[in-house]
C-alpha cells in the first residue's frame, strides 16, 4: 500500500511540479502540445504503476494514452525522469520500459479483437 502513495505522489510531481525541473526542449513540447491535460489522474497513476512497478494498465487507460500520443508520452517520461527522486534508477531501463508500455497499449487498441 505504502508503494501505491509514493506513486500517487510521483502521478501529482508528474502532473504539476515536473515543469520546473523539465529541459527547455521536453517543457516546450509539453506545453505546446497541451500534453498534461490530456490524460486523467487515475489513469497516468496506472501508467506510472505500469512502467515503474510493472503492475497492468486497463484497456482504459490504454485508449487516454493513446489520446495524450507517443510524442507526449515520451516527453512525461523524460521530464519525470529528470526529477532528483529518480537518480538512483536505470533511465535505459525507464525508458525502455515505457515505450514497452506505449507499444503494447497501441496493439491492445488496435487489434480487432480487444481483451475482455
């Protein structure tokens, strides 16, 4: 449980104070891309349990990132990355990780035969 707050906190660092650490570049496509309003709150919790904690994301979810799109996602990622709390993890494995998760939302929405 204590593991779900600290990714609750991460979602809300995500979402609101990531701007102040971000480079010009991930901030600039951030803003004008209106990419923090694209997704709600519980389903970037979900994506963030996802990459960080390799917990499921719903089908839900899924559908809100493929709305926010690859270009935001990346660049979420790279911002929250940049954030001190995460000097200690592989930025490769990060990385890697949600474009995994990227991927395979994708292929969830777009096979003609969706999960129940």
């Amino acid at each position: 449980m204590a593991s779900l707050n600290v990714y609750s906190v991460l979602a809300v660092l995500f979402l609101t104070c990531g701007a102040v650490m971000a480079t010009k570049e991930n901030d600039q496509i951030i803003k004008e891309n209106n990419c923090e309003t694209k997704m709600g709150s519980p389903c970037v919790l979900e994506a963030f349990t996802n990459i960080f904690e390799t917990r499921s994301i719903s089908n839900k979810c899924c559908g809100e990132l493929d709305v926010l799109g690859k270009f935001c996602h990346s660049a979420l990622v790279k911002r929250t990355l940049e954030n001190p709390l995460f000097k200690d993890i592989s930025l490769a494995k990060i990385i890697a990780k949600s474009i995994q998760t990227w991927n395979n939302c994708i292929a969830l929405i777009d096979s003609p035969y969706p999960s129940p």
